[in-house]
C-alpha cells in the first residue's frame, strides 16, 4: 500500500477495511510481529532486526520483550 494513502487513516478519514492492500500490510506486519514474539532472550541480534523493520526508529539499546500485540 502506498504510504501516501496510509497517511491519511489517521486524520479521520473513512478507509476500506477489506481493501486488499491494506490487508496485505497487516499481514506483513502480522508475520515480523509473529517472528519476533519467537525470538528468544539470547536472541538481541535478531530482535534488533525485527525491531528496525517494524518501526520507524529504534533508539539505541531499545527492548520491548517479546509477547509483543499490536495491530497496525
């Protein structure tokens, strides 16, 4: 989906829920969310990298412990 169109959500615009783009984000965003809650204490490498794609920043040192739920 393009990041124009997603922009905008926030402001109170009206959106198609079943649009299949944004289906498909959710989805995506879903499967890190998923691989992140697998990762395993020890793992601090693999969660870094999780965490990089899932939000805009990552301050340095972050943790957020798995068991992580967020719907986008």
């Amino acid at each position: 989906m393009k990041k124009e169109k997603l922009k905008h959500q926030p402001d109170g615009v009206i959106y198609d829920p079943a649009d299949p783009a944004l289906i498909q984000e959710q989805q995506a965003c879903q499967t890190l969310m998923e691989a992140y809650n697998q990762t395993t204490v020890t793992d601090e490498a693999r969660q870094q990298e999780l965490l990089q794609q899932m939000f805009a920043e990552v301050g340095e040192d972050s943790f957020i412990q798995p068991g992580l739920m967020s719907n986008n």
